[in-house]
C-alpha cells in the first residue's frame, strides 16, 4: 500500500492532504487498497492533524443508526410484521463514507443496501418505516418491495430491484447535469459486486468514460452475488480494474474504514463537480449477513470466514477504537446516545404501523392524467 503524505497545512475536513495513491498510475490505483486505519482501529499514517473530530463523531453515529435500524427492521420480518428486509450488517462504512463525501445539491442512485446514506442526508425515519410497511405514507403508494424507499427533497432516486439496470440510471442523469450546466452537482450511483458481471454496467461504463459525465459509480464488493463468490463470477482480479478498459479512473479502497472511503469519495466526488469527469470506485468489505430475509447463507458458503469479517474487521468497532483513543467518546455517552435512537425508532414504527394502506383507488393514479374508461371498468370490479 502507498505511504500517505502528511498534509502541507492543518485542515478541517480531510481537506488538502495530498495521498500517494491517488497520485500513483492507473494499474497502481486500480489494483491498489487505500486505507487509513488498521482492522485494530489505528492509523496506519501520522495524519491525526488531517481528522476534523466533529466529522469523526457524525461518520461513527450515521453507521450506528444502520445497524439500530436494520437490527429493528430484520427483528420486524421474523414477527411476520413486514414481509421483506436487507440490511447492511458490516458495511456501514461503505454506506456512510460515501453519503458524507456528497453534497446536497448531489444525486443518490442507491442499490439495495444505501439505505442507510438516505437516512444520513435527510430521509426521515418515518418516511423509510413508511416505505416498508407500504402504508398510506409511503410516497411510492405500497408499490414497491420493502428496501425501495425515495425521497424528492434530498435527490434519493428509489432503487431498482433489476441488478445494474440503475447503473445506466446514475449516468444519464449525471449527463442531464452536464448538459444542463451550471449546477455544480455530481450523481453517485451504487451496485454489487455481481452488478458489475451484467451488461448494463459496461454500457454504462462504456458512456460515462467516453461523455466525461459528473458520476461517481461505487461498487460495494461484499464478494457475494446472492450466493455467488466473486471468483465465480468474475474473472477479474479486482472489480476496480474493470473501469480502466472504458477510460474511466477507478479507485479501490478498504470498505471497512469508514475515513478511507470518506476520502476517496470526497476526491471523486470533488472531481465530478469541477467537471473532471466520472470515477468508478471498489469498496473492499464483506456481506457478514444473509442476502435478505429470504436467504440462509450457512447453505452456501463458509461461516468461519464470515465470522472472521464479522469479529475482526467491523467497521464500527473500529471505529469506536479510533475515537476512544482520542478521548472523542465516552463509553456511558455512547451508550445513551444508542438507547435514545433506538426509542426513536421505535416510536416511528409504531406511528407508522398504525396508518392505513392505501387507497384502493390508487392503483389507478399517477399514468395518465385522466383515468382512462378500461382502468374505470377494472377498478369498479375490484371494489
């Protein structure tokens, strides 16, 4: 791994240090791990003077609030109370690193596991709870899967459920961005690993190197496609290297290190607003859970490796040990901060299971203007 230089000054947000990886060649980069701390929590580079100690306590509270959330969300599908969940168990960093590199005025094209970015820009508890209930709340009127929330104030594009037929998503809407100018925006666009193996990801790849659009494409590596290891389904030696090929700078980094992807976000993202051009970058982490509720992965793969990413590599653990080293958390402090966020939680699901579904009368909006006479007909017979 590339030593990292310190800084020239003392900064706030991370801003200025000048790494080594991302001055090194495009094989270098592509085949490369950026990382800032060890699995232990440590600093692998003198670059304490670079940490801004109010960014490191946001980044550690927005990982927390996915796992608070997701545990609640996974315990609501045993009780038989939502019919569908992902979660993020282990990869908040990857989640978190990247939302907080974005800007407000920037666009989220999420997959299925970004949840959790939407929540640190803006999206309410009550609107995601809302969304996976499929009440009357819900914005998308309980027509889609549980995991698909959207939210218009923030730029959060509601998920596809068709793997990496969002990647082209993110793209055309960065080349809106481009066309329409003036607006100093990017869109950040997320898949899987085993999106990068589907035809719409070269396409999309393919047009984004060539239009030099404002697009930041992130792909989570969990090294499993559902039940499918990346070796498997790629014969790459990193998914990082796949960029190289359509002219667009990729970048891999440690998915677990929730200040490596921050940064490396922040630099691509930075880079898109100037009108730079697109980056794809590869988080290295791991799917230390099932695919969904719906999956058992003791099935397929060898739970001592998962156990391993679990026990020795989570995010927020080292995390904690980062901050604590510092004196920047309290133990008891961090403790209450959980148990009050978990009560919100709580409460939001609990004014979200009270409301309705929606209307029946529904199911025929938001097409055409007018109800046309055949939907009429079939809407009278349901009722």
């Amino acid at each position: 791994m590339a030593e990292v230089r310190k800084p020239t000054r003392p900064t706030g947000q991370f801003v200025g240090p000048k790494y080594e990886y991302l001055t090194s060649s495009d094989e270098e980069k592509a085949f490369g791990l950026f990382q800032l701390m060890s699995d232990e929590g440590k600093l692998v580079h003198s670059t304490d003077h670079a940490i801004d100690k109010q960014l490191a306590l946001q980044l550690y509270r927005g990982m927390q609030k996915i796992r608070i959330v997701d545990a609640r969300m996974m315990a609501l599908q045993r009780q038989g109370r939502i019919g569908f969940y992902g979660e993020a168990l282990g990869q908040e960093a990857a989640v978190v690193g990247a939302a907080a590199a974005m800007q407000p005025q920037d666009w989220l094209i999420p997959a299925l596991r970004e949840a959790g970015a939407g929540l640190y820009r803006g999206l309410t508890l009550d609107s995601y709870i809302a969304q996976i209930f499929g009440n009357a709340a819900d914005v998308t009127k309980g027509r889609q899967m549980p995991c698909h929330p959207c939210d218009k104030e923030t730029n959060y594009v509601v998920m596809s459920s068709c793997v990496s037929s969002q990647i082209p998503h993110a793209v055309g809407i960065a080349w809106g961005m481009k066309i329409k100018g003036g607006s100093e925006a990017c869109c950040v666009g997320f898949m899987g690993d085993g999106g990068t193996s589907e035809g719409e990801f070269h396409v999309a790849l393919n047009f984004a190197g060539v239009s030099k659009v404002p697009v930041v494409l992130i792909c989570q590596n969990n090294q499993w496609a559902i039940s499918t290891p990346g070796k498997k389904q790629t014969a790459s030696e990193t998914i990082a290297i796949k960029g190289l090929g359509y002219g667009v700078e990729s970048l891999r980094a440690d998915g677990n290190d929730v200040l490596a992807v921050y940064e490396i976000c922040r630099y691509a993202t930075e880079k898109a607003r100037r009108g730079d051009g697109p980056t794809f970058i590869e988080l290295l982490t791991y799917r230390v859970s099932a695919h969904s509720s719906s999956d058992d992965p003791s099935r397929y793969r060898d739970e001592s490796i998962t156990e391993d990413w679990k026990t020795n590599k989570d995010p927020l653990k080292r995390m904690n040990t980062f901050l604590s080293d510092r004196g920047w958390l309290d133990a008891d402090e961090d403790l209450a901060w959980q148990k009050d966020y978990e009560a919100q939680v709580r409460a939001a699901i609990a004014r979200q299971e009270e409301i309705a579904q929606p209307r029946l009368e529904t199911i025929v909006d938001d097409v055409f203007e007018e109800v046309p006479w055949h939907l009429k007909e079939q809407l009278a017979e349901i009722q």
